[in-house]
C-alpha cells in the first residue's frame, strides 16, 4: 500500500515536470479515459439497481459495524446487483437471508438463516459484528444470534455467486469446528433432520478442495460463507458434500422447514426422505464409485464428483441460447422434488431442465397425499382426495390427511364402499387370501375385525389396516379398493323392504315432490332465520384466523373485574369470565390462569397447548387463544354458557336435565374421549374425567374440557401401557393408579383409566349423586345384582330396559381388572345402541 502511494507521488512529480504540450495532452487523454468510465459506470449502474431497490447499495466492502433494517428495505448488494444480503418478507414479518434479484418485482429466496425462527417483526435490526450475527428490537428484548463466527470478523463481502463470504485479518489459530450457524445443531441422519449434518473438517473433502479457510490475500482469510450451510438451494459454483442435508422449504411463500429432505451418501447415492422419517421415500441407485460431492458449475451442469477424479452428470441440459447469459440453481422444492432452474437474464425467465427424481404421473411420488387420502390427476396435476366415509382434517390443506366421519362399528352393521383403479397400497397388507371374486374379498374383510380395507386384484384379496397411505389412482391397473363404512341401525333395512319402498315411491313420486319442496323450503327458511345471527357470532369469532391466536395480558384484563367475573378453579388453574372484542363485535370466552412459578408453570402452559392444539373434535372445548407475556400464561377457550355437568346433576330433582338429555350428554363425552384415544394425531390419554370436566353448550352439547393433567401416547402405544405416576380427582381415578400410593412408583396404566373415570360418571349422572359421598359405585351393584335397579333413581320415571342398559354400562366401565374394560369405540357403540352391553359377575 504505501509503495503504491510512493509511486503515485513520484508520477505526479513527473507529470508537474513535463514542457506545458505534454501536460495538455495528458490532461486531454484524463477527459476522454473520463468520460468513458463514466459511461460504463452508468451502464453498469443500470444493470446493477433496479426501481424498486434504489436504497440498496453495492458496498465491495462491508464493514463491521454495519447494519441493515426492516424499516427502509436496506440489503448488501453483490457487484452486480444479481444477489442481495439481508432482511425479505417473510409473511406477516421478515427473515434474514440471500435472495436472487429476477426483476423489480420478483425475487427468489436461495438462503436463510434460522429458518426456524418466527418471522421478525418491523422494527428489526441486524448487526454485523467480530462475534456473528446479531439481530436487535427495540422493545428491549434480548438480541438474537443468527451466526457465530470462529474469529473476529474484519469485513464481508455479497459474492456474485451468491455466497456470502466473511474475512477476517487475525485467523491463523482459529478452527474451522469453531464456525456454526446458531439454532437447533445440526446432526448425521439416523432419521432425517431440518439442518446438514457437517462432517468434521480433517474429513470434509470441501475442506480440502476449497477450504473455507482459503486466503483471499496475505492479511484477509474467510471464515465463514452460507455455501457451506445450504436451506433448500445449490447455485452455481456450490459443492453439496455427502453428510450434508437439504430441507424443502414448507411452501414457495413460506421458507419455514418443509416435508422433505435430500440427503448425499457417501456411495454416491440420493435419498429423500419425509422429515423425521428414517425410510427414505426415493433412492437413486448409483452404487460403486464413491461419489462425496454434488456439484453445480456456473454452466448448468449438476454432477456427482468422487475424491479419485470420477464424474456423473445429473443434469441432462445444455443451454440452447448462447447468447443470454444463464444463471442456474438446483432447488429441493417444497413437493418433495429436487428441480434444476435455468435463469435466462435477458427475458428474466425461469426453466425447469430437470428434475430428480422425475415423476411422469406426479402421483407416484409417495407421502404426496396424507393419511386415508389418495391421490389423482386433475389437469395433470396431482389433487388429493379422502377415501370413502373419510373428511379432510384441515380442508384448507389437503395434504394435511383425512379422519373417519364416525366410528366403524366393527363387524356389526358395517358395509363395504368401493374405490376403482387404486394402487399403491400392496406394501400395507397384513394378510392376502385367494377369494373368487370381489364380493368374497368383501365379505372376508367384513367379517375381520382387524380389517378396515382391502384391495382386491385378480381374485387375490389384500387386507389393510389404518391409516392407508400413499394411494393412488392408476386408470390402467384394474384393482379396487374396499373400504369399510360403519352403518346406523336405525338405517341397516333389509333388500326386501328396500323393493317395497321404492316400489311404493313410484307410485306417488309426484306428492312426494311437492311436499319435499315445500317442507325443504319452510325447514330452510326456518333455520336460515334461527341460525343467522348465532352463525355470524362464530363467524367473528373465527375472523382474526382459524389457529390459536396470540392476547396480551392488558387486551384479556382490560375492562374486566376478574374478580366478579370467576367461573371455577382446580388443581391447574382458576378460569375467568371475560368479554374480548373480536373483529367488530365483543365475543364472551373463558380464560384460564395457570397455577404455578417458573419452570413447573412453563411446563403446564407448553403441555396443555401441545395437547389441545393437536385435538380438533366437535365433543372438544375450543382453544381459541393463549398469553406468554412475562410471567402470565393463560388459555383462552370458547365459553361454555351452560357450565358444567357437575353444575346440573347434582342439583335438585327440579333443576336436573331429563334422563333423554343426560343421556345425549354421555354420548358426547364418550365420542369426545373416543377421538382422544384412537382419532387423534398422537393419542392422549386425559387422566381427570369428571362432571367438573364435562362443559355444556347453549345448545346442550357436551365438550370435554381442562387437558392439564394428560399424556401423549407414541404411536405404537395406541393399545399398550405407559409409565405414570397417581394422577386425578379422588373418586375417579383407577383403582391401578390408586396402588402407587402403597409405594409402587413404576405402575403402567393404558387408556382404560379414561374408561373407569368415564364410568363414575355414567353412575354419578343416572343418580345424580357424588361417588366420593355415598361410595356410589358399591350402592349401585348391589341393586343390580339384586335386581333392584330402580331404586337408584330419585323419584324419577325411565323406562326400565333403557336404565338397566345404561348402569349395566357404568358397572362394566368400573371393573377392578382394566382388561375387563371396555375401550371407548366400544361404549360409543353401546351408548348408540349399536353394541349390547354384555354382562359382568364381577364387583367394580
């Protein structure tokens, strides 16, 4: 540097010395060399920044110290203006990334960093430290790290390349173990994982090839770069090693973590697997060679590269026009599918030249299609739908899986509804039998109660159970699909009698659609005008958005005496009644405040979200909201105007529901704790079914509540047992759970400890009195068996057959042995009438 300036000096000494014709040449040759830089500065200019990023500029340099913000769209701008550095939309606020500039209004994220953070919010700060990356807010809160780095930092630089490279000038003992992105820590894959495993660096052929720790000149050494932690994007130039992973990202507007991941073997081989899966969904096959890098050359051409100098081309492209300058990039899309793109700069237009793996029917691409849905071509693109008897869980995303409408009543009253030209499930089958035709593969799956489908293919009969995955329909495979529809006995007729009805609506087809026009249209109008105003009260309450939605502390408490507004209180919390505007008009809710300091309230708060936000079921209270706001954690449910059952069968005869209502609520309750035990996405077993916990709406229908005391289940444990401690309301609680006391701390207790919690309950609200203050459930056996069933009842008429079913019921659901209980699907079924309940010697 400072011989540099020597020499310019000594120059211009020489230039002063020069006769007056030499300087005035010179001073001429100045203007013109001017005037062209100029002019290639403009056009570079022009190419450089576009409208709608003239705030950003092209710093070659970037200091440390430097900062970028949300407020005024400020990034770091490679040379050419073709990538940029820093804050873009990221829904409802910003990440911190890499993007590629297509056009003033078009950009296409290619990194990010923490994608698994929530988007920040507007007044954001990012800072460029010697430590990392750091983003501030302004309300205080504690800064967040997005980058450590291994040595101080001095400068970085936005590469033309997209690689974001950061220098420092004092690096010889640093180590290149000491470089990491901040967040969940990235692993080796025993099942997939969001974020690249990252090998050691003595065994990284990265490292060896293109170190990290390259010099970029004698004082300048890189210490990190974002091509050696790729999201979901390779570019031009980038090497993806073997170990590494690539994560799709959830959507093409929404770069939180996707579905899918991309994994490089060592062998050379390509796997994609779901996320959290450790069964890959698709395996290249290229064995033999080695391969530990794929790579993507500025040229478009994506190849595996083994140590020994071997190649293997992937990308099957070479560029048609010569003349456009062709910017490429290989992305793992958020379909699961590893597409190469090619960027033309002159027409500012994407290609996809490639994609891995191809799928001529888009279809075939497994996991396409949740749980009990299918997949078929519309328009050549590829449309899920549910299987028969089947809804979509969430209709908003179709992918999301699809849950029974009601409960198969086993192989009583069932029928079988087909599907044709579906393939995909032969890999499911638990038995296949050789039958003669499709009504024998239908009648073998009826009567198996293990059996929810079968696919039937050259009078070979394939026997499935739940969930079904990766189904798909095939015009060319002539199988089909049999699903098991559960049937109401109200609705199972016989053939006979279905003749004589449509014989006899033949007859009178004319007065049959006068009267069903004009009972349709009074019915309607006579609903239209009853639901209105209690279809527009939902309607607002579900404005702001369908998830949990976040409150503030001041927006639950303001205006409101809680106080005189108190609803109830238990072992996890007091609720409140409070009235919360709610799009333009105020919606009453209930609000529970959690008992509990420090880490013992955290884990209640984070555990009763965890769980009823997985449950989603009419005979479930609502969670519409919570709070996390300092040392506040509340739960906002929708309100229960009719309180608890507690509330109505312990009051006087003349208060008490009538035994028909009484008995609508238990069925309620039974369907509800069915979905918990069998329905669910992971199953919950809730340990505290009590009156207290059964709410009911103004229009009589029972929800099961307060989800404080429950526990998951993995998915192998939907039927086996778990390791608990003694947990409930004395009085309900099991008599397996009860034995902990008596010093047993390793007790395994299944779902059948809802069953005999929900059996108290069928007692307690057929006589209307507490188990805890007459040992009820002793009172009640000993008048069944003495065949004295009437006596439990309290003045009160019901027909004699109907009681004896229904306590027969509760006694059975409050056997001492769990085994002897039955499971929810099944009191569901004898609740409707569809199952008898059989008898029982045995003492509760």
């Amino acid at each position: 540097m400072f011989s540099s300036q020597n020499e310019s000096r000594n120059q211009k000494a020489r230039v002063e010395e020069m006769p007056f014709s030499n300087s005035a040449l010179l001073a001429i040759f100045l203007a013109v060399l001017s005037l062209v830089v100029k002019a290639q500065s403009a056009t570079s200019s022009n190419y450089i920044a576009y409208g709608a990023l003239q705030r950003n500029s092209v710093i070659p340099g970037i200091t440390v110290g430097s900062t970028l913000n949300t407020s005024d769209d400020s990034s770091w701008l490679s040379e050419s203006g073709r990538f940029a550095f820093g804050f873009y939309p990221e829904g409802k606020g910003f990440l911190v990334g890499i993007y590629l500039i297509i056009s003033p209004s078009k950009t296409v994220v290619v990194w990010t960093a923490r994608p698994d953070l929530k988007p920040f919010p507007k007044d954001a700060l990012l800072h460029f430290t010697q430590k990392g990356f750091l983003v501030t807010l302004k309300n205080g809160a504690p800064g967040i790290v997005l980058v450590n780095f291994s040595s101080p930092a001095s400068s970085a630089d936005m590469l033309d390349n997209g690689n974001f490279v950061v220098y420092s000038d004092n690096a010889s003992n640093a180590s290149m173990n000491d470089v990491s992105l901040v967040g969940p820590v990235p692993r080796s894959r025993s099942g997939a994982s969001y974020y690249s495993s990252i090998p050691a660096s003595g065994s990284n052929p990265y490292n060896r090839g293109c170190s990290c720790r390259s010099s970029i000149s004698s004082n300048l050494t890189i210490i990190w770069q974002s091509f050696d932690y790729p999201t979901d994007t390779i570019l031009g130039s980038q090497r993806f090693l073997c170990g590494y992973n690539l994560t799709s990202s959830a959507s093409n507007t929404n770069h939180f973590p996707g579905n899918y991941v991309l994994q490089l073997h060592c062998d050379g081989n390509l796997l994609f697997y779901p996320v959290n899966s450790s069964t890959p969904t698709w395996v290249s096959g290229i064995f033999g060679w080695n391969y530990t890098t794929l790579f993507l050359n500025e040229d478009g051409r994506l190849y595996l590269s083994s140590d020994s100098g071997n190649l293997k081309d992937l990308s099957g492209y070479r560029p048609r026009n010569l003349q456009s300058e062709m910017l490429y990039r290989a992305t793992l899309d958020p379909d699961g599918i590893f597409r190469l793109y090619a960027l033309d700069s002159n027409t500012t237009s994407s290609t996809v030249v490639n994609e891995i793996p191809y799928y001529k029917d888009k279809c075939q691409a497994k996991d396409i299609c949740g749980a009990n849905s299918y997949c078929v071509l519309a328009q050549n693109r590829p449309t899920c739908a549910c299987m028969p008897g089947f809804d979509f869980i969430n209709n908003d995303v179709p992918t999301s899986g699809c849950q029974r409408r009601r409960a198969v009543q086993s192989c009583i009253a069932a029928m079988m509804e087909k599907v044709d030209n579906m393939v995909g499930v032969d890999d499911l089958a638990y038995s296949v039998v050789s039958v003669g035709s499709r009504d024998d593969c239908s009648n073998t799956c009826l009567h198996d109660c293990d059996c929810y489908a079968a696919l039937y293919r050259d009078q070979q009969c394939s026997k499935l159970k739940l969930p079904l995955t990766s189904a798909r329909i095939d015009a060319n495979d002539p199988s089909i699909a049999l699903i098991k529809l559960g049937v109401d006995s109200n609705t199972s007729v016989t053939h006979k009698f279905r003749v004589v009805a449509i014989l006899s609506c033949s007859v009178i087809t004319v007065v049959i659609w006068v009267t069903v026009i004009a009972v349709t249209g009074w019915v309607y109008w006579s609903m239209f005008l009853q639901y209105r105003e209690k279809w527009h009260k939902w309607e607002l309450a579900l404005t702001e958005e369908i998830a949990p939605r976040y409150f503030s502390y001041k927006e639950l408490v303001r205006g409101t005496d809680m106080t005189r507004r108190h609803l109830g209180q238990g072992g996890q919390g007091t609720v409140f009644k409070v009235d919360l505007p709610i799009a333009d008009k105020i919606v009453t809710v209930a609000v529970k405040r959690l008992n509990g300091v420090g880490r013992e309230l955290e884990r209640d708060f984070q555990a009763e979200m965890r769980l009823i936000g997985r449950a989603h079921h009419v005979n479930l209270v609502r969670l519409l909201g919570f709070c996390h706001d300092e040392l506040s954690r509340l739960l906002v449910y929708e309100f229960m105007s009719r309180g608890s059952l507690a509330d109505h069968i312990f009051e006087s005869p003349s208060q008490r529901p009538i035994w028909e209502r009484r008995k609508r609520l238990l069925l309620d309750a039974a369907r509800g704790i069915q979905y918990l035990h069998q329905e669910c996405e992971t199953k919950i077993i809730h340990r505290d079914i009590k009156p207290e916990n059964i709410l009911i709406t103004e229009d009589w229908t029972a929800k099961i509540s307060d989800f404080g005391l429950a526990k998951l289940l993995i998915d192998n444990q939907t039927r086996t047992t778990m390791s608990t401690i003694v947990a409930g309301t004395d009085g309900y609680v099991a008599p397996e759970c009860r034995r902990e006391v008596d010093g047993m701390r390793s007790i395994q207790v299944t779902e059948k400890v809802d069953v005999y919690s929900f059996g108290v309950v069928v007692l307690e609200t057929v006589c209307c009195r507490r188990n805890k203050d007459s040992n009820l459930c002793a009172m009640v056996h000993k008048h069944y068996f003495a065949k004295e069933i009437e006596k439990v009842l309290d003045r009160e008429e019901v027909d004699a057959s109907e009681l004896e079913r229904v306590v027969k019921l509760g006694i059975l659901c409050v056997q001492e042995d769990p085994e002897a209980r039955p499971f929810m699907e099944d009191v569901v079924m004898m609740l409707e009438g569809v199952l008898d309940v059989p008898n029982t010697s045995a003492r509760p």
